[in-house]
C-alpha cells in the first residue's frame, strides 16, 4: 500500500518534470531526422534506374574507346584498350543482371526458382564431411540457408522488396540497431539522470525522506518509475520511426524473412590462416517474419533501457548534484559505445561482459554480435549480462540511498 | 507523557564531534526552545531526531519509538520542516500537499489537505504552481505539510527565518495555539527573543554540547532583579524585608525585585536610613542578561554574542 503511494508521487512528479518534455522533444526530432533520411533514400531510389545508369556508362566508356583507338599504336595504348574493354565487359555484365531484375519484379517466382537451381549446383562441387576446409563448410551452411530461405519465400509466397521501393520494416530494424546504442540510451539519461539526485540538489529529498515511510520503499518505488517509464518511452519511439517510415515508404516488405539464433563456431582455416573462419551454425535458428522482428526489436530495446535507467538510477544515487550524475551517466553510455565498438571490431572478447555491448539485444540474437566480436554471445547470456549489470549497481544503490547521512540537501 | 527523548546522543562527522551527549525531554503541549549559534550542532540534532542522519551513539525516541530501530512508527508522529521547506516548485500547493500526505499515511487525504491549506492561511492559492509563492507562502505551506499527519510532535529547524514581523506574530499564534491543543513542538533557534516569545523551555547548545536548560518562566522571573552589594548583607536584608521587599540572599549581594528606577531608588534610601554603606547597585538587565548569567558567558563580555546572537531584527 505504501508502495503503490510511492508509485503514485512518483509517477506525478516524472510527468510534470521538464526533464520529461524535453525527453519528447529530443525523442521527436529523431523521428523527425529519421522519417527525413527516409524520404531522401526514398528519392533517391526512385531517380535511379539501373538500367539507364548502365547504358549510360556504357556509351561513355564506348566513346573512349574509340578516342584511344583513333591514336598511334604503342604498347601503352593496347594496355589502355585493354583495361577499357574489361570495364566495358564488367559494365555489359552489370546491364544484363539490372535486367535479370527488371524480369524477376514481373516474376519472382521464377527468379527465386532459378537462384535456388544456381544454388544447388554449387552446393553439389562443395565436398562434405570431414574433407571439407573450414572455409568450405561456411560457404556451404550459408548456401543451405539461403536455399532455406528461398524455400520459404515461395512457401509462404513472400516477394522480395525490389528497388526502388524500399522496405520500412528493414530500415527501422537497421536504424534501431544503431540508436539503441546511442540515442536512445542518452534520452533514459536525460530522463532518470535526475531521480534521485535532482531531490539532493533541490532539498526535497529531507521532506521525503522524514515520512513513516522506509527508505528501501521510496528508493524502490523510484527505480520501478524509472525503469518502467524508460522501458515505455523507448518502446513507443521504436514504434515512431516505424509508424515515420511505414508513412513514407509504405508497408511492403511486412513478411520478409530474417534469420534469428544463428550461431557461429570460429576456427583456422588452413586456406586463410591469419583470420579466424565463422562457420555459421543454423540447427537453432529460424526464419522469422520482419514485422515480428520489429516487435521483438522493440520490446528487447525497452529490456536494455530499464538496464541502462537502472544504471543511471545507481549514478542518481550516488552522485548528490543532478548535473553530475546525468553527465557520468551520459559519459558511461558515449564512452561505452566508443569502447565497445572499437574492442568488438578489433574482435577482443572481454567486452562481452561491459554492457554497452548488449544494448541492441537483436544483434546478440540475429548473429551480428558473434560474428564480430568472434566470441560465442547469444540473446540468452546478453541478457544475463546486463541482468547482472543491473542487479548489482540497484544493490549497491540500496546500500547507499539506506545508509546515507543526508547532511546538506 | 514525553513524547521526544535524547538520550547520551552524540555525532561525529569525519574527526569532529558535531554534537556530544546530549539528553532532552519534551512533553506533551510543551514548546521546547532549542537556543544556540550557527554551527553550534541544531540542525545535525534536528536532522538526527527527524532521521535523516543516524546519531553516532545514544538513542532517540519518539513517543516511545526508537528512530533507528523503527523509524516508520516513531516518524508517524512527527511533523517537521527542516531549514528551509523545500517543495517541488513545478507542482502546486495542493499537489505537494497530497504527495505528502500519501507517504504519511493520512486517510481522508483531500479532506485533510483541504483543513491544512485552511489552517495556515493558503486555501485561496493552494492550486498555484509553488515556484508562483512568495517566500512566505512557502513557509506557509511547509508549515500545512508539517500538520498534515497531525502529529504529535512538531520539529522546527529556523521557522521564522525570513519571516516579516507580521508573518512572525502569525507563526508565533500558531506554534501557541498547536501546543495548548496538545502537540509538543520543538524549535530550533538562534535568536533569544524568538525563543523567549515562543517557548516554554530551552536547553542552549554551544559547541555540540547542551551547556544549560531551564523554564522561560523562570528566566523571565528573573529579569528586572537588582543586584545590591552592601557592608553588611545580613542586616541590610533585615532591613529591607522589614520595609516590605522581598530580598533573597545571594552571597556578599543582595538580590531584589525592582521593576523600575523610582523602587531601587526606595530600596537604597531605605538602607543609606538604615545606616549601611551601598558600594554599587547593578540592574540584572532583563532576560537576556539573566540568560547569559545562566549560561555562564556574562563574565567575559565579548564572548557573549557568540553565544546567542541578539535579536537583530
């Protein structure tokens, strides 16, 4: 009973705190940029027609051609017409697959049936088994999955997205992947920075803290508003941009399959021994439609944004000044991003246990993730990891908040 | 029945001791005034008995509630506003009046916010955003925030700082009347003359350290005594209790009530007729004279001030 009143004050002053509109604001411009970005890709994607662009191409390095021909013959000459004619080979092959395409929008069907065919053949002159190199079993297991997915394009009669439309589902997906690490983590900073801190600097904290009320209850009570408010406000912004690029790109594109839980085993391949080969894994994994992505997307960046409010709840509460435990905060995810990006591409394994790393969940559950960072990652220990992240700092949160003298708020 | 108890209470802050075993009661409908300088410890004491700082050692008990033990059933009691009453100025009176009254544990909490803003006087702007209020008002709606669980003791940490002298007499009302109803309060002050206009009793802190407690009554009696030093205090007594003053004895001086010059005038002809020598005639100087010579810091003059800063205003 006690907590639900805490809930209730709690709840009223984060809505009728500025920090809250100026969260909506910054959150509306993004989807503003966003939806703007969009019409750009959009415009773009329209005024381009490979056919044209090829032909074009074509013509010029033609006109060359017969520029260069028309001088004295040398030995710098041939090479010149050389190199011209394989541009122009290159080109003429470019214009025939841009053709190809035009055909496979009139029949997709047929295209896909003729792709899977391709891919049958060069599956048949891949050795199996034991004999095969490292290299050879990646090359095979993505093959298979992409017959698999062929297979269920027709299956389930899915046309591919064909330029210059675009789909808004893997946009917003693609978006989402970066602006979970980035902007909006810096919009739950900007939202909970201020929680327990703001009442330090204000002095409201005395007033609250001398009610019949215990201590562990008024802290619990405002890391559930946190957290519960950074998980709704992060989930309807993953829907904006969707709703912004559904608006402009319309809705095509809804059942596109993606794979999830695909899993990769590493080794040294003797054809390529200074990297490691990725041989994917696709025993776990499904085709799951791009609608359904975008919702388990979404509800996986509302999960890592009541980690990362709990993270800047834990700042709030250790730091007494608000400014202070918002731009700690704020450092934590900018620098943690920095890191963690620069660490996974350099394929260092110890950053799959720092939690910026598992902020877009969807990539330790797609792949992207393991395929980076060359260390095994999956949705399940992405989650425990920043579970653990948050556990701890809401313990040691508990631990202060209790004990804290509170001397000169 | 004592409804706030100290006892043995100390505080340390890194390496100092901010507060040293201290020991206070105070009853019910009592006003107890807690008198000292800045920094003399007040408001560590305040924050201590309200729980927003543990005490080193020694225990705190409200109405039989030990603060540290059970904090929620000993802070059911109290009602407090500790230096300035910080409210959340985006919100309005009203809205932090509810808040309040929902961690206190108020039942009927529109009614009894209602009764509060009515009490101290803000019924008309209570639906105004705080950051609109005055200074005033907002010390107006610390003090309706401090009622709101109808506790049964009041801690005030400075109220009237900020105050204008009308605001004053009005808080001054208020605490007066909040105590014959019941409620034991316990001010905080720097200021004599807030503390004698207020309170029952007062305990003076200087240094952490609670140097003396005594009845206002008391000190008040006090004030307006003449001081005689004659040659011979047994006789000069005699003398003056047989023309009708009530002299008390006080070592080589004498000690007489003599509330104007035209009595101390009387007093000392009578002795002069008497025969006696006079030496020096000294006027006690009112209650803050009394006050000092109670705390001991009469005698080396300048360190008077620092004991208790004369009412300014």
């Amino acid at each position: 009973m006690r907590l639900w009143n805490v809930l209730r004050n709690e709840w009223m002053k984060l809505v009728r705190r500025r920090r809250l509109t100026v969260v909506a604001v910054l959150g509306l411009c993004l989807v503003g940029l966003f939806a703007f970005g969009e019409y750009q890709a959009r415009q773009n994607a329209r005024n381009y027609n490979p056919i044209v662009a090829q032909q074009n191409a074509l013509a010029e390095l033609k006109k060359q051609r017969s520029a260069i021909a028309s001088e004295p013959p040398s030995q710098a000459r041939d090479q010149q017409l050389q190199s011209i004619d394989a541009a122009i080979a290159s080109v003429q092959q470019q214009l025939q697959e841009a053709k190809q395409q035009a055909q496979a929008q009139v029949d997709w069907r047929a295209s896909v049936k003729t792709e899977m065919d391709n891919i049958r053949q060069e599956l048949a002159q891949i050795p199996t088994g034991s004999a095969a190199l490292p290299s050879e079993q990646a090359r095979r297991a993505d093959l298979q999955a992409e017959l698999t997915l062929d297979q269920y394009r027709l299956d389930h009669d899915v046309a591919p997205v064909f330029r210059p439309k675009l789909s808004a589902w893997e946009e917003t997906l693609s978006f989402l992947s970066v602006a979970d690490k980035t902007f909006i983590p810096l919009l739950v900073v900007v939202l909970v920075g201020d929680m327990v801190a703001g009442e330090m600097t204000s002095g409201t904290i005395k007033l609250l803290v001398v009610r019949p009320v215990r201590r562990r209850t008024l802290l619990f009570g405002k890391w559930l508003v946190s957290v519960a408010a950074s998980a709704v406000v992060s989930f309807v912004l993953c829907w904006l941009f969707l709703l912004a690029g559904l608006a402009i790109q319309g809705t095509q594109g809804a059942l596109e399959p993606h794979w999830l839980g695909v899993t990769y085993q590493f080794v040294k391949s003797p054809d390529d021994p200074l990297n490691l080969t990725a041989i994917p894994n696709y025993a776990h994994a499904y085709l799951v439609p791009a609608w359904l992505c975008v919702l388990y997307q979404s509800l996986l960046v509302a999960l890592a944004m009541a980690v990362v409010a709990t993270i800047t709840f834990f700042c709030s509460t250790v730091f007494k000044s608000s400014m202070v435990s918002t731009a700690v905060a704020m450092g934590a995810v900018v620098i943690g991003y920095v890191v963690t990006e620069i660490a996974t591409a350099r394929g260092q394994g110890w950053v799959r246990w720092l939690f910026p790393t598992h902020l877009d969940l969807f990539s330790d559950w797609n792949g992207d993730l393991v395929r980076a960072l060359q260390h095994p990652v999956t949705l399940g220990s992405g989650i425990l990891t920043l579970l653990v992240w948050a556990a701890v700092l809401l313990m040691l949160s508990f631990i202060r908040f209790g004990r804290q003298d509170i001397l000169n708020a | 029945m004592d409804v706030l108890e100290l006892r043995g209470v100390s505080k340390r802050l890194g390496r100092r001791m901010v507060v040293q075993d201290l020991d206070m009661t105070v009853r019910e409908g009592e006003v107890y005034g807690f008198l000292g300088p800045n920094g003399a410890g007040k408001t560590t004491t305040i924050r201590m008995i309200v729980g927003l700082i543990r005490p080193t050692s020694g225990i705190i008990r409200i109405c039989g509630h030990d603060i540290e033990r059970n904090p929620v059933g000993a802070l059911k009691h109290v009602g407090t506003i500790v230096e300035n009453p910080e409210m959340y100025s985006y919100l309005t009176g009203r809205q932090n009046l509810i808040h309040y009254a929902r961690l206190a544990g108020v039942r009927d909490i529109e009614r009894r916010v209602a009764a509060v803003a009515e009490r101290v006087g803000l019924a008309q702007r209570i639906d105004e955003k705080v950051k609109r209020y005055s200074l005033g008002m907002r010390q107006r709606l610390g003090v309706a925030q401090a009622l709101l669980a109808d506790p049964k003791l009041l801690v005030l940490d400075e109220p009237t700082n900020g105050l204008d002298p009308a605001g004053m007499r009005e808080f001054r009302e208020l605490i007066r009347r909040l105590a014959s109803e019941g409620m034991a309060v316990f001010i905080s002050s720097h200021l004599l003359a807030e503390v004698e206009q207020m309170c029952d009793r007062v305990a003076v802190i200087r240094d952490g350290r609670v140097i003396t407690e005594a009845d206002v009554a008391d000190l008040r009696a006090g004030a307006g005594q003449v001081q005689i030093r004659v040659s011979d205090p047994a006789t000069a007594r005699a003398t003056l209790l047989a023309a009708g003053w009530k002299a008390e004895d006080g070592g080589d001086r004498l000690r007489l009530m003599a509330k104007d010059d035209e009595a101390v005038a009387q007093a000392v002809r009578a002795l002069v007729e008497a025969g006696l020598d006079v030496y020096e005639v000294t006027r006690a100087g009112g209650l803050e004279q009394s006050f000092l010579a109670l705390t001991g810091a009469a005698q080396t003059g300048g360190e008077a001030d620092a004991v208790v800063e004369r009412a300014a205003q």
